[in-house]
C-alpha cells in the first residue's frame, strides 16, 4: 500500500524567502505523484504532477518539485514566496494502474510573514 | 469551460437522517471521485466511478453508497447520519483513469455539518 508523509503540520516564512515543503512518500510501484494547495473554504486546485517523465516538475504560481527516488521523495519549492501563497498544501500519490484514487499527506499549512 | 460544481455547497443535518450530495463533473470528463476531508483524519478516499460503475472504494462503512449517472453526474449517500460524518466532502472528475495525462479536478465541496 502507499503512503505520503508530509513534514512539518505548519511552516512560516517571510516574504520573498524560500518555500521549502517536504513530502516523502512509501510506494512499492512507481508511483504518480501530485501537490495540490487548498485556500480556506475552497476545494483543492493542482499546483504539479509528477508522472513519470521529467524529474523536476514545474508548476503554476512559481512552485516546483523535484521527484527523488533514491530519497522516495517530493518536495514542493519556491523561490520567492508571496504572501498569496498562505494556504494548506497537500501532497498526494496515485499508483499506476490504481485508478484515480489518490492517497494524501496530512498537510502542511504555509503561513507568509511580511 | 465550467468547473467541477457541488451542490449544495453547505448542509446541516439531525443524527439519524440521511443525505444526499451531488456532484456535477467538467463536460467530457467520465471519471468521479468523493473524498472526506474532517481535522481529525484529513483527507480520506471513498469511492470512484467511471461510465457508471464503482471502480474502487475506500475504507468506509456501508452507510456511505454512490451512484454516477449516464451524463456522468454522481451523487453520494450517507444513511443513519453520525456526529463523526461532519465534514467537508470533495468531489473530483478527470477525464478517464489514470494515465500519462491524469489529472483530477476538484470542485469547492459540500460542507456537511450533523447535530
């Protein structure tokens, strides 16, 4: 079975400072894997995937992801946040052949301090 | 083109009734899933449907039941509401099963709230 585990419930961050969330998943097949951000009262919005062809994966709103097997895993950057980037974001996986199901991490709320 | 759309989008219920949330996907789109999201146990898988057929389900009690329609619309079920069913459900469509070019979209979700 599949995991995802996300370090760190809450990380805050100036403005304009490196965003850095971590996200290690457990899979016995390569799998898919996907970050999404949620902002309060919404659903979830897609910010990149990871299935299977580049490595690091560029996403919207700046974000990007680099897929490590040796490390198993996903980590979401940022060069430059913003103070529209505070939100909940969660990483997810999806095993080929699964179908769309997707396992999520706990979640990691990103708070932009000025 | 129009999003993923929940309706109703907040919900309150009495312990013991059941309810009914529906989801209406992108056009095109033949794939349905639900997810729970509560505090406690974040965000859960339930069931998936693709052309009208249950084609994976997650780890919750008979109580929870779906169905997905000939246009692809779906919709949810709770029976014998509980305290613990408070929660926000999330619907997502993509356009078939996972693959190279899968993707899920998600609507803004139905806010369920039991008394």
């Amino acid at each position: 079975a599949q995991s995802v585990t996300q370090l760190g419930s809450h990380v805050s961050v100036s403005e304009g400072a490196l965003v850095l969330l971590r996200c290690n998943y457990s899979s016995s097949v390569p799998p898919y894997l996907f970050w999404y951000v949620q902002y309060p009262n919404q659903g979830l919005q897609l910010l990149l995937k990871y299935t299977s062809a580049a490595t690091l994966v560029k996403g919207i709103n700046g974000f990007e992801a680099e897929f490590k097997k040796s490390e198993t895993s996903f980590h979401l950057t940022k060069p430059s946040a913003h103070m529209s980037d505070a939100a909940e974001y969660f990483c997810a996986v999806s095993l080929t052949g699964g179908g769309n199901k997707l396992t999520f991490g706990t979640g990691t709320q990103l708070k932009v301090e000025l | 083109k129009a999003g993923v759309t929940q309706t109703p989008r907040y919900l309150i219920k009495t312990r013991g009734q059941q309810v009914t949330l529906s989801c209406s996907p992108i056009s095109g789109h033949r794939s349905v899933s639900w997810y729970q999201q509560t505090p406690g146990q974040g965000l859960q898988f339930l069931f998936e449907y693709f052309s009208e057929t249950q084609r994976n389900k997650g780890n919750f009690p008979g109580r929870f039941s779906g169905r997905q329609f000939s246009n692809s619309r779906s919709e949810m079920n709770v029976s014998t509401l509980e305290l613990g069913d408070s929660a926000l459900y999330l619907c997502a469509s993509s356009p078939g099963l996972a693959g190279e070019d899968y993707e899920q979209y998600f609507g803004p979700g139905t806010r369920l709230t039991v008394t």
